[in-house]
C-alpha cells in the first residue's frame, strides 16, 4: 500500500513540470485578464461616483425649479395685488401720475 501523504518521486517531477506551466499559464492567460477586469472595475467605480454625483444635482436642481414657480406664483400676484391698488386709489391730488400704493 502506498502512503498516500508522501507522493513518490515521479510524481513529484511530474508535479515541478506542472507547477512550471501552471505558472506560464497564470502569467500569460490569468494576470492580463485579472488587470482587464481591474481596469474595468475602476472605469465602473468612476461612473458611479459620476451617476451619485448626476443624482445630487437632479435632487438640487428640482428643488430649485419648486422655488423659481412658487416665487414667480408670488411675484405674479403682487404684481396683481399692486395694479388694483393702483387702479382704486385713482389721481390725488390732481398729478397726472398714479400713486402706487404698496
């Protein structure tokens, strides 16, 4: 019975011979592809952040366009607001020019 912990000699040639194009076939085939997907990893982390950072802007700008239409709501009804205070208050005093009233 052979000791199954203990490999014989051929098989440890056998194993070196192995090892050795194991190691060309890592060099040649595995490392360029594990940089490849590196590289595209860290492409993909750069269009995230860009994406969060798209995000952020899309929430700011909304926010702002909400105000810009609540102040011209407000604006427009001022204006309104003073153009019938200007219409009932009429001419005083006999200048030619209308009061505003504000």
């Amino acid at each position: 019975m052979q000791n199954t912990y203990f490999p014989s000699k051929n098989v440890i040639s056998l194993s070196v011979c192995n090892h050795n194009q194991a190691n060309a076939i890592i060099e040649t085939v595995v490392v360029p592809k594990i940089q490849l997907i590196a590289e595209q990893r860290s492409d993909m982390i750069e269009k995230l952040s860009v994406t969060e950072e798209i995000d952020s802007l899309k929430g700011r700008i909304s926010t702002l366009e909400n105000v810009v239409k609540t102040h011209t709501t407000q604006i427009s009804e001022l204006k309104k607001s003073t153009i019938i205070k200007i219409r009932t208050s009429g001419l005083q005093g006999g200048v030619r020019h209308p009061v505003l009233c504000i």
